[in-house]
C-alpha cells in the first residue's frame, strides 16, 4: 500500500496546479485602468491574460464589441477566462446624462452579457465600478453601505453592481474613485485634463473647489486587484464587496494647485469655484472605507504629488 504522500502534500500539490494555469479577460484593456491592469498580468507568467479594446486595439489587445454578444461569446468561449475583470465602462458623468441609453448597453446590458457567460464557463466577475454610487453625505462608506446615486452615471453603475450579484454570489464589485495614470491624452482622465488650463496662464480658469475627492494611481489599483485575486485563489469566499481608493482628499482646485506647484509654473489665475458643480450632480464627499482591502496586505498608495508628476511631465513643456 503506498503511503508515502501525506494529505496536507495533496493539498499543496492541488493548489500548485491550481496557480499555474489561471487565465483572466480584461475588458477595456486599451482604457486608463485597463492599461495598468494588463501590464501587471502580463508581466507575471502564472497568468495568462487576453485584453479586449475596441477603438484602440492593436497587436496586443483583440478587438471586440461588448454590445454584440455572439462576438463576445465566441471569443470567451474559445479563450475559457477563469476570471472576468471588467473595466469597461462609459465613466464620464456629463455625458451619461445626455446619453443614458448608450450607457445602458456598456454599463449594465454588456455587464449582464458577460455575468451570462462566466456562470456558464465556471469564472467569476469582478465588476469595476465607483464611488458615485454614494450620495456623499455620510463618509466615510463601508461596503455593507447602502448606495444612493445623485447621478445617472452612479445609477448605471448602481444597476451592473445588481446585475452583477444577482448572477452570482462568488462575484466581485470593485468600487474605486477618480482615477489618474499614464495617459496618451490629457483628457483621459479627470484629473490630467485639469493641466492644460493650469499651463494657461493667460486666462483666468475657474477650479471647483467645493466637492472632495480621492485622487488614486491606476498602478496602484492595479497592484490592489492582483493582490485580491492572487488571495481568491487560496482563500475561495472572497467574494462581494471591496473599495480601493487613495488617501490624498483634494477639491480639483487643490490638484490644480498641486500641478503648478510642481512645474514651478503660475497659479494667479487659477480661482476657486467654491459652488457645487454644474452639470450632473456630483456628491460631495465619498470617501470609501478600503479596510477589507488593506487586510489582504494592499498598502501602496503613491502620494498625489508624486504620482501625478510622473505622468505629467512628458506633457510639459
């Protein structure tokens, strides 16, 4: 009788085979996040990682419509992800408001498209989505919280989160906040877009200085989601609700300032709006508790300053 192998060395032997073959799908891999987060994966020979772009594709990142389900299905059908992490989205509150319908398909039909077929594949959803799913009144906001939209881009995001869910509790919802990160244009992100007025100083430039924000890398965001991943795959009932988000609060007229600063360049015309936002509405402070997170071992948080220097200085002078 062969007795040579104990039960805990099959246990290991089983979750060594697990880790070496572990495949992951990155909607809107040509995105702000999405770029970060295929980098990562990429970069790290246990995970095989396929990226899916549709206007920006290329070598690297296969083309796909997440509107058309029997492209998408075929394409993960073929490829067999056992993880779904889905950072697509239409993520721009003022145009939400004037195209709800076409953000409907993105943000909740093509999110319930995929929750379809990872239940039928045997892969879990991780569903990026945000913080303006608070009203930002009562910071800051555990994940047992209740979401209450102000916006119609919060609603949509609010409505994947159920979608999501409803298909499966072994899914994830991914909350996060104003991102930055290495961009091909300023107005990628929210908070680049704000340095082409900073450069201007011929013109007075009107900053909001009202609503609090949390400006976070998506490198480090990236590096938190791997660290939440490569933890599912020993410990199977992480699963729900998990908030990620930098710790520097700041209005966009202290990023604005910020920005100056650390060029050396004017800031004389750069006036603090201290009124709400025009445009959809924006809550005022949505800080979210990232405590579960941070149990995991997730501790990098590049400052403001730091971070958002190194993405900027190929845009100056």
């Amino acid at each position: 009788m062969f007795t040579g192998i104990s039960q805990s060395s099959f246990t290991d032997i089983s979750l060594w085979i697990a880790e070496m073959d572990k495949k992951i799908i990155i909607t809107g891999a040509s995105g702000l996040l999405g770029r970060e987060c295929f980098k990562i994966f990429d970069s790290d020979n246990e995970w095989t990682v396929l990226g899916l772009a549709y206007s920006r594709s290329s070598d690297k990142l296969k083309r796909v419509d997440l509107t058309n389900f029997q492209q998408v299905a075929s394409v993960f059908r073929e490829f067999k992800p056992d993880v779904i992490l889905h950072a697509a989205a239409e993520r721009r509150p003022d145009v939400v408001e004037k195209e709800e319908d076409k953000t409907k398909q993105i943000n909740v039909e093509a999110t319930r498209n995929l929750c379809q077929l990872a239940n039928e594949l045997g892969a879990y959803v991780i569903f990026i989505s945000t913080d303006y799913v608070f009203d930002g009144r009562n910071p800051p906001y555990k994940i047992t919280d209740k979401p209450n939209p102000l916006n119609k881009y919060g609603l949509s995001k609010a409505e994947g989160e159920k979608v999501v869910m409803e298909y499966s509790s072994g899914n994830i919802i991914f909350r996060v906040p104003v991102l930055y990160g290495s961009v091909e244009r300023l107005d990628e992100s929210a908070v680049t877009v704000l340095f082409d007025k900073v450069k201007d100083s011929s013109q007075s430039a009107e900053m909001n200085h009202c609503e609090r924000r949390y400006p976070t890398s998506c490198s480090d965001l990236a590096v938190a989601l791997k660290i939440l991943m490569d933890s599912r795959i020993k410990t199977p009932d992480l699963t729900g609700y998990f908030h990620w988000s930098g710790t520097d609060m700041m209005t966009k007229y202290d990023m604005a300032l910020a920005m100056a600063q650390l060029f050396g360049l004017p800031s004389h015309h750069l006036i603090a709006d201290v009124k709400p936002s025009t445009g959809a509405p924006r809550p005022y402070d949505c800080q979210l508790d990232c405590s579960r997170m941070e149990s995991l071992g997730a501790t990098k948080r590049t400052p403001f300053k730091t971070g958002i220097k190194s993405v900027l200085e190929k845009f100056y002078p």
